[in-house]
C-alpha cells in the first residue's frame, strides 16, 4: 500500500507528548445524526448497520464533518457493538431504542460458547478504514476504534443498554470466574480487531470503556483495566505506513483512576469527560511521568477531553467562553524541564455529540479552541 | 413534645465522629418494593403518592425494614420531589416511567412564577415525621432527607428523569443568571422544609445531590456545591429534643470533588457512592480536618457509603465478601492522635436498593458488617 503524505499531523503529535502550535481538536461521533447530511445518507442505507456496513456508505459519513468543520481528525464510522456481532449474538437497532442482542451471555453455557469471532466477517470494518484513509488523501489521521472488553461484556450480558448494568454486575459478583472467560476472550477479539485496522491503514486506535465507570473501586482494576491492559499489550505499535499508532484509552466516569490507569495502561492519550479538572489531570500525569522516569515503557503522556457536548445548547459567545475555560483548565502547553517529556492536550468533549446539535455551534468550537489555544501560547512567550 | 429515650445512638455517635462498638449501617430507599410487605402497603394506598401523603401509610414503610434487619437508623419514607411539587409544578408518578411534572421550568416566564411554596402544602411530611419518630419510640433515630436545589432543578427543567439532562444544561449554559434564580428559590425552600423535619423530630437529616455529578468540574461547585452550602447555612443545629442534629450531604457521582465538599459544606457527614475508594477519602477527610485544625467551624468528619447495591444479588458468601471488602477499605476505624477528631464510617449502599433485590440478602448483609467491624475493632487492640 502506498499514502499521500500526511498535511496536518497536529492531531499525532500531540498524542505523542509533542509540542504543537494549537490545541487540535476532534469530537466523539463527530459523523452522526445532528449532521443533515449524514440523516440523508442513513435514509438512503436503509439503517445504521445498512450505513456501517457498507464500505462507500462509512467513507462517506466519515468525511462528512470533515468538510465543515477544520477538524484536525477522523475517526472510522462503526460501531464498538460490531465485535459482539460478528460472535454471533445478534445485533440489531430498533428504531428510538438502541442496540439490542437477539442472545444474551448470562450462564456457563452462554459462556462456554464465546470464541474471538473469526475476522472474515468484520471485512467490512477493515475495507472501510483502507476506503476512508484513501479518501482523506493525507488531510487528517484516521483514527481507528474499538469498545473496551468491559463495555463489550455489559452489552452481551445486558442485551441492550441499561439503566443498573443489573444483570452484569450480577454476574461479575456471583460468577467472577464465568465474567474472566468473557473479559478475556473480549480482550483478544478486541486486541486482533484494532491490529486488522492498524493493518489497514489506522494511524492511531482508540479504546471506548464506555461503561467502565458504572464499576466500584477494586471491580473497575479487576474487571476493566485489566483488560484494557491486555487489549494495549497485544497491540502493534507501528501503521501500515512504518508510523508509530498512538493508543488512546477513555474511560466514561474514570476520574478517580487516572493514577491507576497511568500505573497499568501502555497507551498515549487518557481521554476524560467533564467532570475531571484538567489541571488536576495535568498534574496527576506529570507526576506519573516524573515517577517513572528512565523507565522505558510507554506511558500516557497526553489528555484528551473534555467539554460538556450540553455547552453546545448554548449561544456562541457561551460556547467560545466555555471553550477557553476547558483551555484554561488545562493551561497554557509546554513548560516541563528539557529533557522531560511534556503532557500534552487534545480537546474533544466528555462524550459523544447529541443529536440535537445545531453544525453552527460546532464551528463556533471549533474556532475558538484553534484560536484560543494559539494565543496561549504566544501569550505565553 | 416528649420522645422516647433512644437506646441505639451508634449511628448518631459515627455521623458526630465519635467512636462505635461496630459501624452502624442502614441502606438508601431501605423501605422500598424490595420488601413483600411494602408492595402489600402500596397496594392498599393505591399508587406512590398515595402513600407518601398518608401518614399512618407513610410510618407503617418506614418501619417495615427495621422489622426485618438489625438497621442502625430509620429514613421517613417520602420523595425529593415533594418541594416542587408543593410549588405547583403538578407530579405524577406513572407506572414503570418514573416521577413527571405537567410544568416545567425552562423560560423566564416559568422562573418568574418560582417561590418557595407555603410548608402548609408540605404539612403531611412534617406529620409523618413525628409520626415516625412517635412509633419508632427509641429504638432508633430517625433521618428526615430533601433534594439538593441543583437535583430538584433537574427535574423541574427536565420535567422528568433524563439521560442526557439536556434541558436544564441547556439552560445553565445559555441562561446562567436564571438558573440561578432557580437554585436560589430551591434552597431556601429546602432549607425550611429541612428545618420543619427537624422542629417535627428528625434526628439527622440527609441532602441528596443525586444528579450532582452530571454536572462538568466548575458547573458543579457553582451550580450544585454552592446551593448545598447555602441549604446548610440556614439549617438549625438542634432537634427538637436539644439534641444535635447530623447533616449527611450524598453527591452521587461526586467523588472528584471530596476536597471542595470539605472546603464549602458545613455538614457532618459525606456520602459517597461505590466508585470511590475508602481508604482515599478517609485521607482526604483526615487531611482537611488537620488542615483547618484550630478553626471551630463544622466540618465532616464521617464517610457513609459505599458498596454497589448490586453485590446484593450475589450469593451469601459472596455479599459478606464484598461487605468485608467495603470495611476493609475504609481500614480499622479510630487511630487519630489524641485530641484529633476521628474519621469515622457509616456503611450504606452507593445508591438505593435495587427493587429486584432479595430480602434475605440484605440480612446477611447487615450481620456481616456488625459482625466484621466488632472484630476489626477487637483485632486492633
């Protein structure tokens, strides 16, 4: 395979701890509903996985915000439900309802029939990485993504999204050892599903714990980071292209863990949502680092996150000021001793983008966090 | 008013910091559908208000619990949203969708009409609160509970239970002076129904900021921590009997923000919900109280909280497990220096009871935890 030479490469550097002349910015499900041109490809797929599924379908919603709005990434339309899927379990979306799995995992039998699936059927996913790379033609990196082993067993155990994760958590409890066989088998699908996407062009993967912050303390270290851990260590580290992929893990709800996360995850990039104090993050990774310094391994060295996706309800001078405050939070980049490796930002929101965004409001974001930041920094000099 | 002598004050001494013979323990919604004799109650009184408004009803389900379990403290049976819906905001409860308001609260007009309402609306509480104390007769206290203003905010905007909380984000970013407007009538409102609990025989009273943690790092201590204080500030320190009255605060969702709580909330007592290590937040608390040594104002100085109710659908052995695990963490209690106020533990739940829970594990829940922390206590010496 052969790529056009990469135009902005904001985005990767500073998930690698490098320096950058602004804050990049992308938006979880920045390819979704609130975007009219997205509803009129989805009407003419047919359905979300008729979209999904389809290679020109997935190409084309990847791009689709990528055309308004000075991103500085892409991420591969799919869903973190395809792995379970492809196990056989049934997925299918009602309309107004969410996911939902014709079987659910719930006993030894269920469980003793779980296998990593067969990526055959998960072409699709690989082909549209290897179609949406082509089309970005070098603009942004794509990103590549999967649901994290927890979050991926919540959904085969609960069947559909749930309110108390009831019938999960009851078996994490009464059945530790029936949720491990689940846990690991999920990790290794998820660990070959991200190494087909590196191989098909991704230049940098993402782990969705979606749910991991739905566990208790103690739960959480057994029954996800675990397993994230265990996803990152089976992960190549270079692209198609030679390039290094920068791993980035986010845990909805996981503030209080970023120091276990820091311990236990070989990744690049902590995503966070909105109620962590980027400052205190900042610092909480800083500390890490300095901890660990001379040790080779890879370590987190980057933030990813985390306004409210709710602040973009909000008229454009209340959107650009809680922009610059997500900024401020964070503070102004750089400043860590020569030698020392820099914590770096990524700003995106604390959660996907809803449905019932108004685009302008995005550009309003967008703008702001690209001018903002580049004033910091010359503030600051 | 004369009351009953109380013979089991253990759960009054942990909430004052003082030392226990065991770590009393009671649970969040512990009169609730779980219980076959509660359902048979609600049956009778036909739907939920029915029975919160009926005092005879009301003091039958708040004791039904302590029948079954050696229950260190009694919570009178009503529901947060009794305060906006004294304000005339119209609650109903339909089956299986949760409380709903015919008003809400979204505009200026809506927030204009806003004051705190008459307590002659809220008379029935007040009633079933001495009620409650009368029947109790000593065993023991009695907690009286309102929402947080932010709380109740959310369903006033919202009009019901939300996933997103998109309304009344919507309104705090765009609209901040009339959200606060909102949050200002809300705690003096609550304050003075706290207060009316409190002349009507409470013993300790408990304010639930159960949506705090929705909100982004900033939003909540403006939006939430600021309003709380301001219940507090206004809340009398005696019962009716003389005695001091504990204040329990429980931001679900809030454990990033233990140190702000120690800064801002005159209270006794934080709750805190699963996510959140014991062992930390004991530090934290101890690092605070030493921090503000000298300075007589009210400060927490117990923890309530914290396993995941949904332990509670595990087999026995493994409920005690979990239960040992929950005490464990929190660590022996005791050990301050001379002089020093103890970091004292009340057991609770993360979250009300499931309804699909079984009666019988909560027994050996509740002797687990008596039985565990006497021994954690004699193996210290």
């Amino acid at each position: 395979m052969t790529f056009a030479v990469l135009q902005n490469d904001t985005f990767l550097r500073a998930c690698m701890g490098q320096p950058t002349e602004y804050t990049p910015i992308w938006m979880m499900r920045q390819a979704g509903r609130y975007l009219p041109e997205y509803r009129e490809t989805r009407a003419r797929a047919g359905s979300f996985m008729g979209l999904a599924t389809n290679v020109d379908y997935a190409t084309e919603v990847t791009l689709q915000p990528l055309e308004r709005f000075a991103l500085d990434a892409a991420i591969l339309f799919s869903d973190i439900l395809t792995i379970p899927d492809a196990m056989g379990l049934g997925l299918s979306f009602r309309p107004g309802e969410g996911p939902r799995f014709e079987q659910v995992v719930r006993d030894e039998a269920a469980v003793a029939q779980l296998a990593v699936p067969d990526m055959d059927k998960l072409r699709y996913v690989f082909d549209a990485v290897a179609s949406i790379r082509r089309a970005l033609a070098g603009r942004v990196p794509l990103i590549g993504f999967a649901g994290s082993p927890w979050t991926l067993a919540c959904y085969m155990v609960e069947g559909a999204s749930s309110r108390d994760y009831r019938h999960v958590k009851t078996l994490l409890y009464a059945r530790p050892d029936l949720m491990h066989e689940v846990l690991a088998v999920n990790a290794d699908a998820v660990a070959i599903y991200l190494n087909a996407q590196i191989d098909a062009g991704a230049q940098a993967v993402m782990v969705f714990d979606s749910w991991g912050g739905v566990l208790a303390d103690g739960a959480f270290q057994e029954f996800s980071l675990a397993y994230t851990a265990r996803v990152l260590g089976q992960l190549k580290r270079h692209g198609a292209d030679g390039q290094i992929v920068p791993r980035i893990v986010f845990t909805k709800g996981g503030g209080l863990w970023l120091d276990a996360m820091m311990q236990d995850l070989a990744c690049d990039v902590l995503g966070v949502d909105w109620t962590v104090n980027l400052g205190a993050a900042r610092r909480i990774l800083q500390d890490a680092i300095a901890a660990a310094a001379g040790a080779p391994e890879l370590q987190a060295t980057a933030l990813q996150g985390n306004i409210d996706p709710n602040v973009l309800f909000a008229p454009p001078a209340q959107v650009r000021e809680q922009a610059r405050r997500v900024l401020d939070a964070f503070g102004v980049p750089g400043g860590a001793p020569a030698g020392t490796r820099q914590v770096t930002h990524i700003f995106n929101l604390g959660h996907g983008i809803s449905q019932f965004t108004t685009p302008e409001q995005v550009t309003e974001l967008v703008d702001e966090v690209h001018t903002y930041s580049r004033q910091q920094r010359s503030a600051s000099h």
